[in-house]
C-alpha cells in the first residue's frame, strides 16, 4: 500500500514536471521579438529619417511624406532584425558565463547536471529571472529530469539560437556523452575557445569605432550642408528645386546617397 502510494505521488511529481516543461513556450532566437511598440518607434524612426532626407533633396510635402511611410516600413524590419542580432550577441555572452560557472563547479568535482545547477544559482546573481539564459537552463534542467538527454538539449538550444559556438559545444558534448571522464576539460576548453574570439571581435570593434563614426559624418554632412544652403543661401539652391535639371541633379544626388548610406553600412558592420 505505502509502495503504491509512493509510485502514485512519483508519478504525479514527473507529470507535474512534465506539463511545466512543455508550458514553457521555447524561443526562437532567429525571429524578432519586437511588439507593437517597438515596431511603432521603429516605423516613426524611419518615417522622419525618411521626410527629411527627401525634403531637403525635393522640398515636396506630399513625396516627403509618401517617402517617409515606405521608409518607416522597412525601418521595421530593419529594426527588428537588429534586435535579433542583439539578442543573440546577448545569449551569447550569457552562454559564456554559464560555461564559466560550469566549469568551475566541475572542476570542484560535481556532475555536469549538479554543475548547470550551480550555474543557474549563480547566474542569477547577475541576470534578471526572465534572462534567456535563464530560460534556456530551467528548460534543459526540465528536460534532463524528464529523462531527455542533455545532448539532445543543448543541440535543440543551439537549432533554436543559431550561434556557431553553442552548436560546437553541442555536437563535441554528444560525441563524448557517457563515453569519457573529460566532460570538465571540454567545458574549459569550449569556454576559452569562445572567450578568444570575444577578445579577437572586441579588438576589432575597437578599431572599427573609429572609421564607423567618420563614415556616418561623411554620410550626413553633405545633408547639413544642402539643408543650411537651401534655406540660408538667399535663393542660391532655387534652381535645383524649381528647374527640371535641377530635380535631376537632387534624384541623382539622392541616389548616390542611398548607394553610399548602403555601402558604408555593409562594409563597417563586422560580423566573425
């Protein structure tokens, strides 16, 4: 009776836990999870980037503001692919913290599991509860009571994230999973793998600052300089706003302006 008793409440522990991990929605870290306020900011960001430039090259309310809407829309898929790659980058910091509390709490001589244990303890310490990384360990320590293999969860974490290094870590773990003692090693060698590109990405970013911050002056001094002349030149701009070759030099100042802003976009965003 006392053993029928102890299965029935075993069980309904594990359906418990069960229905906890499956509550938990999974996040997708390659889509945006931008709601509609950002997406409203967004769209108000590129909708008076937008009005602007085209004033200043056309002074036609009507095409301002007809070119403000269409660039405020794609602002917002331009924004919320930006906050995916923020998010990522962030997961991946995270993601090297907890290697870091790991391996440290395996080289005291505890389990792997007992380690990702401590590591949740520590890390919230310094994230939020609601931290991706978080998340991802109360879903891994979840499944791994359910019976799922930690290699399975890790492999899942780096589907759903889409970074290099967790997938590394992932495929080396389920290789050597219950087949070698050197689980500790490989987690103090992944981390430091990642922590020498950190090092290489931060060095170059640094670097980069620089350049990045001529290339946006570049970009919108001649804006500046075409805005003040216009509306301070005494008439001098007049022609380019009144002639047909005139809306034909400001179309073509404005296409080599899109080109140049694109460009230097592309070519001074570093992504390793």
């Amino acid at each position: 009776m006392k053993m029928s008793l102890f299965k029935r409440r075993t069980g309904d522990a594990k359906t418990g836990a069960e229905q906890k991990v499956r509550s938990v929605t999974l996040p997708d870290y390659t889509r945006s999870s931008s709601g509609a306020i950002d997406h409203f900011a967004a769209y108000m960001i590129g909708f008076a980037a937008g009005f602007a430039v085209l004033f200043i090259f056309y002074k036609i309310i009507t095409l301002s503001i007809a070119g403000g809407a269409v660039i405020g829309a794609v602002n917002i898929f331009a924004a919320a692919r930006g906050a995916v790659k923020k998010r990522t980058v962030r997961l991946r910091m995270q993601f090297f913290d907890l290697l870091e509390s790991m391996a440290v709490a395996m080289r005291a001589g505890n389990p792997l599991l007992k380690s990702l244990e401590s590591a949740r303890e520590d890390l919230t310490l310094i994230y939020p509860e609601d931290a991706d990384i978080i998340t991802e360990l109360e879903i891994i320590i979840g499944r791994f009571n359910n019976a799922v293999p930690l290699s399975e969860a890790f492999s899942d974490l780096a589907q759903r994230s889409g970074l290099e290094d967790i997938a590394s870590f992932s495929s080396i773990y389920a290789t050597i999973e219950g087949k070698s003692g050197r689980a500790d090693e490989i987690v103090r060698e992944t981390q430091q793998i990642i922590a020498d590109k950190m090092e290489i990405e931060m060095e170059i970013d640094t670097l980069m600052t620089a350049a990045k911050s001529e290339v946006n002056i570049m970009l919108f001094m001649p804006l500046v300089i075409l805005g003040v002349i216009g509306y301070a030149g005494a008439g001098f701009m007049d022609a380019i706003y009144t002639t047909t070759a005139g809306r034909i030099v400001s179309t073509g100042g404005l296409v080599v302006f899109i080109l140049s802003f694109v460009m230097a976009r592309k070519f001074s965003s570093v992504s390793l």
